[in-house]
C-alpha cells in the first residue's frame, strides 16, 4: 500500500485499548494478518497469566498443597472472569477443550434430554402412546445453513445414523440473517434443540437470536415436553461486540479462546447447570468441573482465558472502536483501489456492519486475495470459503 509507514501502523503491530499485541518473528516483516476470525494471536498480559501459571500453578488443581491450591484459586478466578464477560454467573460456565467440544456436548445433552424425556413420558402415560412407540419420531435439531462445521457436522451425523431428524433453515438471500419465523415455522413436537450462531464469521451478519429465544420460550410453555433448548455459537462475537446471556436468554452459548487473543481452549455456559438446564457429560473421570467435563483441569490455559476475558470486559469499547476505524481504513483502501481499476465495489451489505467485516465482490470467479488486492503484497490473504462466494458477491474481506 502507499505511504506504508503511516498505513500499515494502524494495522500492524496490533495496538488495542493501549496494548501492542503481538511481535511474532513472522509476523515482524512488515505484513498485515487478515484472518483474525480465524485465530488471534497472544496478547502479552494473556502471555503473562499463561507463564505465571506454569511456573506457579502447575500443581493439580485438586490438592490441597501450595500449588495445587494457587492452580484452583486460578482457575475460580479465571471462571468469574469469563462469567463477568458474558454477563452470567461463574458457576454457569464449564471449561472445555475449545468451540468443538462445547458445541458436541450441546448436542450429547440435547439428545440425552430428548430421551429421558421420552422416558418419563412413556412412564406416565402407562403404555399410552408417546415419543418412543414410532408414531412420533426422532428428536428433531434445528440449525441454519451457515453454521461452523462443529454445529453443522455433528447435525449431519445424527441425520446419515439415523438418531436425529434436522431442518437446515436457509438464512435470508436479501439479509443473509436467518428469519425468526422461518425458524418457528420449522418447530415440529420432537424437536429438542434449536443452534442458531450469535455472528457468522464469513459475513459478520448478526442473527436475531434474542428473539428466537423469546418465541421458543413461548412456545415450550404451551407444551409439555420435550423442552425445545436454545443454544448459540458465540466464537466470531466475543471480544467484537457486547455479549450478555440474560439479555440473549439462551440456555447455552460457546465461548472460545483464539478468538479473542486468548489460547485454544473453551467454555460452555450453561444457564444452571444440572438444575435449570439440562447438561450431560460425555466424559466420565475424575469428576472435574462439577462432572461435567470430568479430566485435570488445564491450568496455564485457563488463566489465560480468564486473562483475555478480563481484558475484553475492561476494554470492550476501545477494541470495538479501534476494530472499526481500522475496518472503514481497509475499506478506504479498496474502494480507492477499485476506483483505480474502474470497477465497482460493494462493502458489507448488513445496515449495521459488524466492526470486523468488510464484504467485496470478487472480479473473477476464481477468487484469490491476492489477486484481489495485487497491490497489497504485504498482505495475509483473508479466509475465502469458497462456500459464500456467489455470482452477486464475492467472499468477504475480513479486517
């Protein structure tokens, strides 16, 4: 790009709120990393919280000597902190692996809850007829078809093994959200799980969970089992926008590290666990995190999860702000670059752009960001599923 020291400085080097994230030796060539939906790099506090623990906290976290002791009070405190970012309680949230896990245990507990349901049914009607004779069916999931792979594959696999019905409900072609009334209208008796992402990271579109929550709640209360739960893939919103789980109203919602400078570990929250809200385990151990994802706690990444949410909770507004001028900067760019090229350019079609995304259409089908931006060799080429580019609009950019 052009004047690139002025340029590239309010890209590069990843400054937020104050913090110069990262310093990568691959990253240290006066390159500019495009895919931040896909991964984030350390910030240096994260880096930090991960380091102490190491070296401070690597007892197991169920001793009771010095150093198992400062592992749990690390990873209370990291709970509370991933808990104070969602705007939910610390006992609501259960450690994972990362996104996949959390998401696959949604769908354990949704079928297991489907069949004791079924089984309690079938126990009160004394023999009448109920979910499990045939006349009803199988538990049926609803999803939309731009989910992550680790919604829509575990969906697909209860579908091809016969567990699971599951409607695909097709987001709108004129909004790109999913419409809550076409989610309604794809409600049927045995469906027990609705999974609709908060933010889809190819289009930064924001989907109208709030209120599917709010309809699906009116409707479990005209009927008498099985309870429809609600559940949201929150990975592309977290650390990007405010996220509140009372104001959303979801039984469930995913969060995951690396997307918001964190490491690659995850979370579930789950709104009571056990009590209020089904939640099964599919793992079965030592009896970590209340049962639920029994396995030795892993510490060091779990400090620097709580690290990374403490951050987003304190900075979230200075990160949003930033995100956008930095986004409305690229979109500068490539609008002066089409120009350039006499060829039009259309940037994020949503009336409230997410602060991440700038969507253009490619100018040849066979999209390559370089060949995109061919001036721009300092360039990460973005991520461009070939899945979201269509004759209208290319694949989104992604600042």
């Amino acid at each position: 790009m052009a004047n690139q020291p002025d340029d590239v400085t309010l890209l590069k080097g990843h400054t937020l709120a104050g913090h110069t994230f990262f310093d990568h030796s691959e990253m240290n060539v006066d390159r500019i990393y495009m895919d931040y939906n896909a991964t984030t790099p350390l910030e240096p506090e994260v880096i930090q919280a991960i380091s102490e623990a190491l070296q401070a906290a690597w007892g197991n976290p169920s001793s009771n000597y010095v150093a198992g002791a400062n592992a749990k009070t690390i990873i209370n405190q990291s709970r509370e902190n991933v808990a104070r970012m969602i705007g939910g309680k610390p006992e609501d949230i259960i450690f994972t692996s990362g996104g996949t896990e959390s998401n696959n245990l949604v769908f354990h507990t949704a079928m297991e809850h489907f069949r004791r349901s079924c089984r309690a049914a079938e126990q009160q009607s004394k023999g009448q007829k109920n979910y499990q004779n045939g006349s009803v069916g199988l538990p049926h999931i609803i999803i939309s078809n731009v989910e992550h792979d680790s919604i829509k594959l575990p969906a697909e696999h209860l579908l091809k093994d016969g567990k699971a019905d599951v409607t695909f409900v097709p987001v709108s072609k004129v909004t790109a959200r999913v419409e809550v009334d076409d989610i309604i209208a794809a409600v049927r008796p045995t469906t027990c799980l609705i999974s609709i992402m908060l933010a889809n990271n190819e289009t930064g579109v924001l989907m109208p969970v709030r209120e599917i929550c709010q309809r699906i709640k009116w409707l479990n209360r005209q009927r008498q089992h099985p309870r429809i739960l609600l559940h949201t893939d929150a990975a592309q919103a977290l650390g990007k926008i405010r996220v509140d789980v009372c104001d959303l109203e979801v039984d469930y919602l995913t969060i995951v590290g690396h997307k918001f400078y964190a490491p690659r570990i995850g979370a579930l929250f789950v709104n009571g666990p056990g009590t209020k809200t089904p939640l099964y385990p599919m793992l079965f151990g030592g009896g970590q995190e209340r049962n639920f994802r029994p396995g030795t706690e892993n510490t060091p990444m779990i400090a620097g999860l709580g690290k990374a949410a403490e951050l987003v909770t304190a900075n979230l507004s200075d990160y949003e702000g930033h995100m956008r001028s930095t986004r409305l900067y690229l979109e500068e760019r490539l609008q002066s670059l089409g120009r350039r090229r006499s060829t039009s350019t259309v940037i994020s079609p949503a009336p409230t752009p997410f602060p991440t995304h700038a969507t253009c259409p490619s100018w040849a089908p066979e999209y390559k960001g370089r060949r995109y931006c061919p001036a721009a060799r300092g360039c990460w080429p973005a991520s461009a599923p070939p899945a979201t580019q269509t004759a209208e609009t290319g694949p989104p950019i992604s600042s």
